[in-house]
C-alpha cells in the first residue's frame, strides 16, 4: 500500500527539549512538506523540499529543523527554541514542481508538557 | 493577512439535505482550487479541485462552484450523510506553483445530523 506514514501517533515532551518527528513516504513523491495545524486555524507551512538535500523555509520555521537526506524521509526536529511547540503536526508530499495537490499522513500530536 | 477565508467555523445539516460549504479569497492570482476533508486526530485527504478555467467540477456527491468575478468559491454535498460530518478545508494555489504554494483557509466544522 502506498502512503505517508507518520509516527509517532502521539508524542509528549518536557519543556526545553528537542524531539523529531518521523515522516516516510513510498509514493515516489519528489517534494515533502511538514505543516502545523492549531485548534481553529488552517494548515501552515514549516518547511518543504522539492528535492533530495534541499529544503525551504515556510511561513514559520523559527524553531523547527529538517532534512532530507533520503528520497523516502523528511524528518522534522521541534526544537527548544520553538515557543509554542504544542500542535498537531501534518507531513504531506507531492509530485514536485507542478503538482498542486499534496497528500497527507495521519498527523501527530506533539504536547508539552 | 488571510488569503482564504472561510468565515463560518461550524455549519450543521440535517442528513439528506444539502451542504453547501463557502470559501472566499482575495489573491487574483489564485487559478487552481481544492477541498480537503479531515476527520479528528487524522490527516486531511483530497477531495475535489478546480480550476479557474473553469465555474463548476462535479464528482459524486460532491460538486464545486467557483465564481472568479466574486472570488468565491462554494462545496455542495447532496444528499449528505453522516460521514460528511469533518473539518473541510478550502485551498488556494497558483496553477503549476507546486504544493509549497498552497494557502488553507481554517476550515468549516460540518456537522451531519441524524
């Protein structure tokens, strides 16, 4: 079955530490994104990568960090510099340069606690 | 500055009857169009697009109306069901601009009543 794949699910984490996020993908996409979502807002970009060993900046990438090493991965790392790191974290991928539809994982819930 | 807007949070229908989910968006620049529909503690999926050539796309039970003059743009469902009941998201992108560039709107809770 092709798909994103996420994980973990849900993942808690003391204040003042870094933890990263899973994303793996076996479409063959050639870009990844990673979004945030909060309770009554839309989907905001963090970061994206159109290729293997590039990624961009989003709209608000202060205090995450990515790469993209593989093809198949785009890990994404919440630092202890991202204030309000308590969200709902979606990866999505696409066909690239083009394509204007993106395809979502599950999600997962990343509390601080 | 919010590019999308979708201005009612919830709506609620009674099943069998029609939904009719709005969007608004002020970027001219926009040409290409999408719905998402997301469950709770999942991720959103595709559910129908349009493109700015042209007014209506229909897939099912599902249909979008796109009026460029007005930059709005509306989903149907009919007749709906329980199922419907999710966040639906309205989605803005230029045409070929890869997914980067797309812009959500906050979504409408759509609640389907028995």
């Amino acid at each position: 079955d092709g798909g994103i794949t996420q994980s973990p699910k849900y993942l808690f984490r003391k204040e003042g530490q870094n933890v990263t996020l899973s994303c793996e993908q076996n479409l063959n996409h050639d870009a990844m994104y990673w979004y945030r979502q909060d309770p009554g807002q839309g989907l905001r970009l963090i970061y994206y990568s159109q290729i293997v060993n590039d990624f961009q900046k989003g709209d608000i990438a202060e205090g995450y960090s990515v790469s993209r090493e593989k093809k198949e991965s785009f890990p994404l790392t919440v630092t202890s510099a991202q204030k309000n790191p308590t969200a709902f974290y979606l990866c999505a991928s696409s066909w690239g340069q083009g394509s204007t539809e993106a395809f979502f994982g599950q999600g997962t819930r990343l509390t601080v606690v | 500055d919010q590019q999308v807007k979708q201005n009612s949070p919830s709506l609620s229908v009674q099943e069998g009857r029609i939904s009719i989910l709005n969007c608004d968006y002020t970027n001219s620049m926009f040409d290409y169009f999408l719905w998402y529909k997301k469950y709770p503690a999942e991720g959103p999926t595709f559910l129908i697009s349009i493109s700015s050539i042209k007014d209506k796309n229909e897939d099912g039970r599902f249909t979008v109306f796109l009026n460029k003059s007005a930059k709005h743009l509306s989903l149907h469902i009919v007749p709906s069901q329980p199922g419907d009941s999710a966040v639906y998201f309205c989605a803005a992108n230029v045409a070929g601009g890869g997914a980067d560039g797309l812009t959500f709107g906050k979504g409408t809770h759509l609640i389907i009543q028995p």
